[in-house]
C-alpha cells in the first residue's frame, strides 16, 4: 500500500544517501527511462527543496541540460513571493538544442520566478589563449564573478558518451574519453565508475573544485541509463550535495552495492 511505499522510499533515500556519501537524497517513484514524464516530476522535487533553502536575496548558478529544464518548467509553480532571484550560467554553449543551454533554461528559470537572469554567451569549450582573452571582457568577467559568488549551485549529470556526442568532440578527447572508459559527465570532467577523472574539457563556467565554496548544491538526474554517471559523479561531489533522482537510477546504483 501508499504507506509502505513511501517508507520503502525513505529507506532508500537514506540507503542511497549513505552510499554515495552525500547529505541528502530525494527519490521519485517511476523510471525517467521508461516514462519521459517523470523526469517532469524529478523536476517538481527539485523545485521544491530549492524553494525550501531560499533566503530573501538569492543568485543561483545552473548548468544546461533537459533535466534541468524539468526544473525550469516546474518553478512556475512553485511561490518565491517577496523572493529575489538571480540566475546565472554556470557554463557556456555546448552544442544540441539551444533550449536546452544553461542560458536558456535561466532565462526560462527567471520568467517562471519573476526574477532576472544573466547571459554568458561564449562557448563552452575554449582553448586557454582565448579564455584569457575572453576574462578581459568586463560582461564575461561579471558573470563569472556571478558565478563564483552564488548561493546555490542547481546541475545535471550526463552519460560520459551522450554528452562527449553533444559536444561534437574531437577525436582526440574522444579516445581518453572512450580509453579511460568514462561513465560520468558534469562541469566538463569525465569520470570513470571510480570516480577517476579521464577527460577534461577547457571551459569557462564552474569548475569542480570551486564547488565545496557553495552553501548548498542540488544535483538532479534519474533514469535506469544514468546510475553509473551518477555513481562516478558523487565520488567527487561535495559532501553537502543533495541528490533528486528517481527509483530507476536508485535500485540501480543500490543493486551495485
Ligand atoms: O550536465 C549534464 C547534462 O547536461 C545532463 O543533461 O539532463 O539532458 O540528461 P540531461
């Protein structure tokens, strides 16, 4: 029945909390694999343990991806009322659907939550003549301030393949990638299931290590076809991070237990 499902989930959320080594763990029921809707309610759980950790000024850092569209899509309903929210880029461009582009999905982030929204309209990917370059632009140079200086970091877990694809990368990067037999993928950095990193890509958004600076991190990902990213991720997650995902991706990364 209802009752002993939702205790059979808060077993799990702890389970799964422990086992990746991080504070908190929120699991929806279903398999974002198998009913692309809920990864809609990934989003909504998500939206909700944001709304809970707002203060009266917040500047909050995402990255791109369309689980964090779900998010997007689920802060209009959520009330932030006499709440001030800024939300930044975490990254540039990568390639595939624009709408899918931290920049999109803050500027839909803004419009759902009456707030505002800033731009970093450069490629992800740069070489490090032109990131210096570019860190001479006072747009560029503000929003990275932004960036670094944000309460709250909201972002996406990708399959190393999936988003090397998305990226169009080079040959090259693709071999370490496939070599090093990468599983993960956030901020740029490919993580095999140990949580090695194989690959990084040269961005200009947030890097790994900047992430223990944060006062709260929100990492949302699910489906079946993610457990293992997830899984090297975490090897290298702060240990704040709170996880929404799905039972999918949960009995999955538990089974490997
Ligand atoms: O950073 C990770 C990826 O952007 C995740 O993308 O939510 O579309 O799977 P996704």
């Amino acid at each position: 029945d209802l009752m002993k499902e939702i205790i059979g989930i808060h077993k799990a959320e702890k389970q799964l909390s422990e086992h990746l080594g991080i504070a908190e763990t929120i699991i929806v029921p279903g398999d974002s694999d198998k009913m692309p809707l809920i990864k809609d309610e990934i989003g909504k759980a998500c939206a909700r343990r944001l709304a809970a950790l707002l203060d009266e000024k917040n500047t909050i850092t995402v990255t791109g991806g369309t689980t964090m569209g779900s998010v997007a899509k689920a802060l209009m309903d959520i009330n932030v009322a006499g709440k001030e929210m800024l939300f930044v880029p975490a990254r540039g461009g990568v390639g595939g659907k624009v709408s899918d582009q931290a920049n999109s999905i803050c500027a839909a982030m803004a419009e759902n939550t009456g707030g505002t929204h800033r731009v970093l309209y450069v490629p992800d990917e740069v070489s490090d003549e032109l990131r210096s370059i570019l860190l001479k632009e006072p747009s560029i140079n503000n929003t990275l301030s932004l960036i670094r200086s944000a309460d709250i970091v909201l972002h996406g877990i990708g399959e190393a393949m999936k988003m090397a694809e998305r990226r169009n990368t080079d040959e090259e990067s693709m071999d370490k990638i496939m070599k090093g037999q990468a599983v993960g993928e956030a901020f740029g950095y490919y993580f095999d299931l140990d949580g090695n990193i194989v690959h990084k890509v040269s961005t200009i958004g947030l890097q790994l290590k900047d992430l223990p600076r944060f006062k709260h991190v929100i990492a949302a990902a699910g489906g079946k076809s993610k457990a293992k990213a997830i899984r090297s991720y975490m090897k290298n997650a702060p240990k704040s991070t709170v996880l929404v995902t799905d039972e999918g991706a949960a009995a999955e990364i538990l089974k490997e237990e």
